[in-house]
C-alpha cells in the first residue's frame, strides 16, 4: 500500500516539472537568460536568443500567446498560478533589456504585451533586412582580422539570413543537392573575403574535386594560420639571440675600452709595468695623444717643411721610425747605433749658402733609421752644432 502511494507522488510531481506553470526552485525574478541585453539594433540575435532561453524553461507559451490565462472563476489555482509565472517571464524580460527600453515597458501588464512591443518597435520587415545582410556578406573580407573571427562573424550573418529563408523540407535526393549547393556558394564566399596572403591554400582548396565542407575549408586556413604564427615565433627568437649576442660583444668591447679583459680581469702593459692598457695603446711607448698634458707636439711634424722644396731636399721623416714595431734593441744593436751615431756625428758639413746634397741625405737617413729614442736624442744634440740650412732643412723633432 504504501509503494503504491510513493508510485502515486513521484507521478505528479514529473507531471507538476512538466507543466509550464511549474516554476523550479532555481527560478527567481532577478535570473537573467542573456548574456547580450537588447539595445535596439541587435533585436535579430537578442530575440532568437530569448527564444531558446524560454523554450529551455517551458515558458515560450507567456510571450507568443500559446499558453492562454484560465478564468479566475472557473480555475482559480490555475489563474494564480498563470499570473506568478507570467510574472516571472515578464521580469526576465525587464532584466534582458537596456535600462531606457526597460522604463518605457515596465507598466506593461503582461510578458506577451513586452514581446509585441519590442518587436513592432525593432523587427524589420524581411526584405530590407535580407538585403542587408546580403550586402554585409558581400562586402565582408577579413583585413585586419584574425580567420577565427572573420569565419565567425560571416558564420553569424549566414545563420541569421538563414532563420529568414524557408528551407525546403522532403525524403528525396533533392534536398541533398540544395544543402550541397548552399555549402559551395559558403566556401566561395569564405574565400574571397580571405586576404591575398592566403592565395596559396586558397587554390589549392578550388582545385579540390569534390570541393570540401565550409568547415573543412576553414580548417585547412586555420592549420596554414598557425604554421605561419610558429614560423614568426622562430624568426623572433633568432632575433632575440642575435640581440644577446650583440648585447655580449658590446660589453665585451666596454670592458676592452675599460681596460678590462673578457673576464672581467684589468689589463697590463709589459712595458712600463702599469695596468688597464696594454703594449699596443702603450702611451709612454707610442707617445702621448695630442691635447694630453704630456704631449710634446707630432712626430711628423718634419714633414711640413722643406717636404715639397724639391727632390735634392731631406723628405720628412719620423726619426722615432714606426712606434708601433719599435722593439727593445739587443746588445749587437746598441754596438752598431753607437758606431751609427759616432758617423753621424763625423758627417761633412753642409755650407750655409747651399741645401744638403742628395747623397749626404740618403747616408743621413741610412744611419738615422737604425737608432734608438735615446741614440735620438744623443745624435740630436750632436747635430745642434751642423751648419745645415735652415730654410730647406728642419732638423729631426726632439723626442720623448
């Protein structure tokens, strides 16, 4: 007896959720079935949206006028319960509008009065509407667009023309062949609003025989979209290490600027014990930069005078020789530029009325280019006392 009672319960309650007067416990006036509210120029969307939103609740009947209101005489409970439900349908709408279209129908006294409104004020007739969608979908091309969302949004206006045109309904073979015609007139579509950097998979989806899907189409563009998106990827981070590196190779040239080598470790010059430079930027070596304090004038300055008086004249020369190869001179040599200089001294003099001869240069340089800076010096000081003359002749820079 009492299985027969449970039996009995259980009963009129999948009765009761079935009923469009039933009203779940999830169900409160503040619920709001939409993510985008009505503006007034998305009433196409908003209001298919609303539809499968009330048709989910078993509430569609409230707004297109299926569901009728019982006399309150003769089915009392029933017009109450009419009235909470149409009630609640009537608030979820107030909830899925902006707030300006929601104070000019909040006095309305029913859900299917707000649903009139809202489509006298909003729907379009179906022929200006179709015409323009048509042309959206004409003028529609990808740009700047990524081929999800230009697939999306041309997807969206295929739909919605859809809801507008009448799809023929039968068993026979003919509906095959319209859906299969409809399919291709998508894919053409698809393609030509693509950027001319897809030219190449473009083609090859046009000579394919039979044509494929809109979808397998679309998927054949997105694969090549994100081959190219690794191809960027790659190229960057080639990028990024040829930066590092040039990142690398300029501190390294700081530190060598520095004085420090590639270890971070200070520089020494083997020639006058000191550290931060080397023998090649060696100054007490190679003379100090004009514009330092111990900077005593070029070393070729010889060669701005008497250079251009003629062949039978001393060329300007650096009496120092090539800084940057002097080496330190060996025992041998020191005898021999003792001896260079002893010559140097005993050289004939020149009489003041006339220029050196050619071949008292050539020995003069002969002799010259085998001293020291400091035979230099020696044999400068013994050639104070040589009658050169001094118009065509400069004697050789005092060095450091």
């Amino acid at each position: 007896m009492g299985e027969k009672e449970s039996s009995s319960a259980d009963k009129n309650s999948v009765m009761e959720s079935s009923s469009p007067l039933y009203i779940h416990s999830s169900d409160h006036p503040g619920l709001l079935l939409v993510s985008k509210k009505l503006n007034g120029d998305n009433y196409a969307t908003w209001q298919r949206s609303m539809v499968i939103a009330l048709t989910a609740k078993n509430k569609i009947g409230f707004v297109d006028g299926s569901i009728e209101r019982p006399s309150s005489t003769k089915k009392s409970d029933e017009h109450t319960l009419w009235d909470r439900c149409d009630k609640m349908v009537l608030s979820w709408l107030l909830n899925s509008v902006d707030s300006d279209l929601a104070d000019s129908v909040v006095y309305a006294a029913t859900a299917r009065e707000i649903w009139q409104d809202f489509e006298d004020r909003f729907s379009q007739g179906n022929a200006p509407r179709i015409f323009q969608i048509q042309k959206m979908i004409v003028s529609h091309t990808q740009g700047t667009m990524s081929v999800s969302l230009y697939y999306t949004k041309l997807k969206a206006l295929w739909d919605e023309l859809a809801s507008y045109n009448l799809s023929p309904t039968c068993s026979c073979g003919g509906m095959k062949t319209y859906n299969e015609q409809k399919d291709r007139d998508h894919i053409m579509q698809f393609l030509m609003g693509l950027n001319d950097s897809y030219n190449a998979v473009r083609g090859q989806i046009l000579l394919m025989n039979p044509l494929p899907s809109v979808r397998k189409a679309y998927s054949l563009v997105t694969q090549e979209e994100k081959q190219r998106e690794i191809g960027s990827s790659t190229t960057e981070h080639f990028s990024i290490a040829a930066a590092v590196r040039n990142t690398k190779s300029n501190n390294f040239s700081q530190n060598r600027s520095r004085g420090h080598d590639t270890n971070g470790n200070p520089l020494h010059c083997s020639y006058c014990d000191r550290d931060y430079h080397t023998v090649e930027t060696c100054h007490k070596l190679h003379g100090y930069p004009p514009g330092h304090k111990l900077h005593r004038g070029d070393r070729n300055a010889a060669s701005s005078t008497g250079g251009n008086s003629g062949n039978n004249r001393i060329s300007g020369r650096n009496y120092g020789g090539n800084s940057s190869t002097r080496q330190t001179p060996t025992a041998h040599q020191v005898d021999a530029n003792s001896s260079s200089v002893q010559q140097a001294s005993q050289l004939p003099s020149t009489s003041p009325s006339g220029p050196m001869t050619m071949g008292q240069a050539s020995n003069l340089e002969s002799v010259l280019s085998g001293l020291t800076d400091e035979q230099c010096k020696q044999l400068t000081a013994a050639m104070a006392s040589l009658p050169l003359h001094t118009s065509n002749v400069s004697p050789p820079p005092i060095l450091p």
